[in-house]
C-alpha cells in the first residue's frame, strides 16, 4: 500500500476541521490555506478520495465525502434529466 502524499492528507485534515472548527466562508479558507479557488480544490479533493491510500489512512473521512460526491452526482443529473 502507498503512503498518502503530505499535500493530499493536508487536504483530508482541513475537510476533516472544516465541519466542526473552521469558520466563515470555506472558499475563503481554501484560498487562504491553499492558494487555490473552490474549482481546483474540488478537483484535488475528488481526485483524493478516490485513493486507496486515502481509504486506509482516513476511511470514515472518504467514504462520507465520497457519499457527498454521489449525492451531489445524482441531484446533478436529476436536473439534467428534468430539464
């Protein structure tokens, strides 16, 4: 099993805090964190989540952030199909 790379478990651990420490608008806090805007975060993140390494460093974290991605697939293309 591979290790999970430092820039992508500083990613888990700031998802991790967001719900239950962090406060004020996450867009906010991820440029100031990361340098980076909402859009390249998501794709950072959703490309994370689906590491094995990820799974098996912080498994309840990826799996409740991979439910969110799926839900939000899901409602995506309901809309797509109702419009």
């Amino acid at each position: 099993m591979s290790e999970l790379p430092e820039p992508d478990r500083a990613i888990l651990l700031f998802e991790e805090k967001w719900g239950s420490r962090l406060t004020g608008p996450k867009e906010v806090a991820i440029l100031s964190t990361f340098g980076w805007h909402a859009a390249r975060y998501q794709q950072r993140l959703h490309s994370i989540i689906g590491k094995p390494a990820a799974a098996a460093e912080m498994p309840e974290l990826v799996k409740r952030l991979q439910r969110l991605q799926e839900r939000r697939t899901a409602a995506r293309a309901a809309r797509e199909i109702g419009s």
